[in-house]
C-alpha cells in the first residue's frame, strides 16, 4: 500500500511542480495559482505545504528524493509483476532520477521542482 501511495504522491508532485513553471514562466503568480488550487476539487495538504517553500527554492528534507525515486522505482516494478502499464508513475520517475542526478537526492522530493 505504501508504494502505491507514494507512487501516486511522486506522480502528482511531478505534475504540481510541472503547473508552477508553466504558470511562472506564462507570466501568471504562482502564489495566485497556489491560491486557486487550494479553492478546488484538488486542494490538498501536500500543495498547501509544500508549494510555498517550492517557491522559496526550500527544500528542507521532509521525504527526501532519493527514497521518493527509490520507491517509484519499486511501484514500477510492481506494476511490471502485475502487468499494469504505468506510463504516469514511470515518467515522474524519469524527473526523479534527474534530479539525483543533478545532487539533490538528500533534499525534499519537491525539489524535483529544480528539474
């Protein structure tokens, strides 16, 4: 159950963090964005915590990265055993080994952000 979870958490993480460059360099206020987000259906604690230290480039380790790819790599390997095609989950976990790549595996998994 934890691998799905965190599955889905490094899935959704990589299309928060996706919105907010889309909206920063389409010239719109990502704080106005994270504003809207937390008004609709998909408000959710993860946006209202960690968005604003993502625009603040804070990425004190609550998760850290590396367990976050660790684990997406895992869920990868579930969905393989069970023939499940996880096209979402296996991109993010692309931007997830990015990022260790480029040294920030010991920080928060929002610092995917940085890829």
């Amino acid at each position: 159950m934890k691998l799905v979870v965190n599955m889905i958490m490094g899935s959704v993480m990589n299309a928060f963090s996706e919105g907010l460059t889309l909206a920063e360099r389409s010239g719109l206020n990502p704080h106005s964005l994270l504003d809207v987000l937390d008004l609709g259906g998909i408000a959710n604690p993860m946006f209202r915590g960690k968005g604003p230290e993502m625009l603040k480039d804070n990425y004190s380790p609550a998760f850290p990265l590396k367990h976050q790819q660790k684990d997406m790599r895992l869920a990868l390997a579930l969905g393989d055993q069970n023939a499940v095609s996880m096209p979402v989950a296996a991109a993010a976990n692309e931007a997830f080994k990015k990022a260790r790549s480029m040294g920030l595996g010991d920080l928060d998994f929002s610092a995917v952000y940085e890829t």
